[in-house]
C-alpha cells in the first residue's frame, strides 16, 4: 500500500504548475444545489431549472433537462430532521438513519444547534434496532454511511460523534448478538466545538482494505486522517497531511468530496478541495494534483465520467478534468 508516497507526492508537487483544465460551465442562472441519484448527478438553478450532468466532447458537461430534482431520502418519524436515510442493497444493515433530535450541544457547524442523540438501523429482515448516546455525546452528522469496512461479508455504520467535552471523533457501529452496538471509536480531536467531516470510504491507492478517510478541523488548517476497520477495532493510520476542508461551516452539503476511478487504474481515487476551497486536490495511486480554480467551491463534488464537477460560491458550474499522473 502506497499511502505514505500519495501524500509525500502531494506534499513535494504543491508549489508546482497544475497540468489539470478546469472549465467553466454556463447555467441559466447560479446553481443552488448539486445532487447524485444512483449512477447519475443533477443540478439546479437558483431559478428552479433542473439539469441533468453530462458528458460531452464539446463543452466537457453538457446540461441536459431534467423533470425533477432527486431527493435524499427522509429518516422515519422521530428522525433527525434535516437528516436523511442511509441505504444499502446487500448485508445485512440495509437502511440507517440518525434519531432523537436533541439540543445539548449547541455547536452549530451544520447551521443549527440540532443534533442527534441516537442511531437507528433497518435489518434485511425488517427489523429495526436503536443506539442511543449517553448525555455526553451526540451525533454531529446528517446521513450515516454504511459499508462492509471489513470485508467479512457483514456491514457496519460509520458516524460523525462528538463528545461536548472532548469534540468529534469517527465511530463504527454494527449488529452483535442481535443488538446495535458501539464497535470502535477513533480518538476524539480533543477540544469541544472541534469537528471533523468524512470524506469517502474505499480501498483508496492500492489499499488491500477499505479506508475511512476524513478531515479533522476542516475549517482549521484541516489535516487529512485515516484509518481502517480490522479484527473489530479502528486502527488510525500515522500518514496524515495538513491543507484540505471539505465543509463550509453552517453548510448542510458534507460532500465536498468524491470517490471514483479518475485515470483508468482499477483503483479509486480521492477528490477533495484545499483548505481556501480554491484549489480541487485530486490523490491517485499514481500521483496528486493540486488544480487551482477561479473560487471557493461550496457546493457538491461529482464525478461525470471522469469529469469532476462542482460549483463555487457565486454558484458558477465548474469542469475539471484532472491529470495526477504526471
């Protein structure tokens, strides 16, 4: 696994000239939101035009006219309000969802002081199962995410909780003797009101097993940590590098990032933007690119075969076609 040479590569080719193009893409007016359906991503305008994204040898993305925008699925009742329903179409927890809506923290990093005090899952069975957090910690995330991390056949949830003393953390759950139950948690950043964000779960550059990969204090200096899912217990890699944030503090979007195979290699690769949100850092197996953009990206990142799209600010659509391999 070629992790430590990633990120030295990525260290040693910053001052250096991009060999990326980035584009930018004309909207009817600026876009409000960025959206993923299955295989296929949307946008739209902040006049109510819906798009469909896709690839075209012209223009790089073209807008195709959609009916509606796809919706993120709503937790059930007594859900985390502004949350939404995790699915899964094989293992053995197929929906999870975020519950109990509490205000005892009062951070407000996803724009309100509403968290979630407990986490619930949906068997294949139908069989509906509840973790519920102490006083002491909430759940500071919308969606949890659920993947088998250890390949065992089995999936586990992975979370955003935060400690009101101690700040977030990365924490796996998963089914035991047919309860919900706390697998792991990664160390907490240490400080109340500090958070972190995930920014994708895959066997990343070459890796023999799935990693969790997010960015402590995106908002801070964010630095890029990691770490994988083995014999039942979160082992917290030492590679990490500062200079990435994938959130806009007050922003629900936590997707400020992008998972997919971007240079033909079997491999996934990871997208992401700079800690200024003015450069798009793309981390293959073979190399990394830092691609300076014409502003802040705050909105979905997306991947359109082989194409990373996201949009600024000012709502300005951007196309970037990545080169890390140089």
């Amino acid at each position: 696994m070629r992790l430590l040479a990633t990120f030295l590569s990525l260290l040693l080719s910053a001052g250096a000239a991009s060999t990326g193009e980035v584009r930018a893409i004309e909207t009817p007016a600026p876009v409000q939101r960025i959206e993923v359906a299955g295989d296929a991503a949307f946008l739209k305008t902040v006049a109510g035009s819906v798009f469909r994204l896709k690839a075209c040898p012209d223009r790089l993305i073209c807008l195709d006219p959609a009916a509606a925008m796809p919706e993120r699925a709503k937790p059930p009742a007594g859900g985390l309000p502004d949350g939404s329903t995790a699915t899964a179409t094989s293992g053995d927890i197929v929906r999870a969802w975020y519950t109990r809506p509490t205000g005892r923290y009062g951070h407000g990093v996803l724009g309100d002081a509403t968290e979630a005090g407990g986490l619930k899952v949906e068997t294949q069975s139908g069989e509906e199962l509840e973790f519920v957090l102490p006083d002491t910690h909430v759940f500071e995330d919308l969606t949890p995410r659920i993947a088998d991390i250890d390949g065992d056949g089995t999936n586990e949830v992975v979370t955003i909780r935060s400690s009101l003393i101690r700040g977030a953390a990365v924490a796996v759950y998963g089914l035991r003797d047919g309860a919900l139950r706390q697998l792991d948690v990664a160390p907490e950043i240490g400080r109340s009101s500090r958070w972190l964000n995930i920014a994708g779960i895959a066997k990343y550059w070459g890796s023999d097993a799935p990693l969790i990969v997010w960015v402590e204090t995106p908002h801070i200096r964010g630095t890029l940590r990691m770490a994988r899912f083995r014999d039942g217990r979160l082992e917290v890699l030492p590679d990490e590098t500062r200079g990435f944030s994938n959130h806009v503090i007050g922003s629900r979007e936590l997707g400020l990032s992008a998972t997919g195979d971007l240079d033909g290699d079997n491999i996934e690769d990871l997208v992401l933007p700079t800690a200024d949100r003015r450069g798009m850092v793309v981390l293959t197996a073979r190399g990394s690119d830092i691609i300076p953009l014409p502003g802040a990206v705050a909105h979905r990142i997306v991947i359109v075969s082989d194409i990373v799209v996201s949009a600024t600010e000012n709502g300005n659509l951007l196309a970037i076609v990545p080169e890390p391999d140089r």
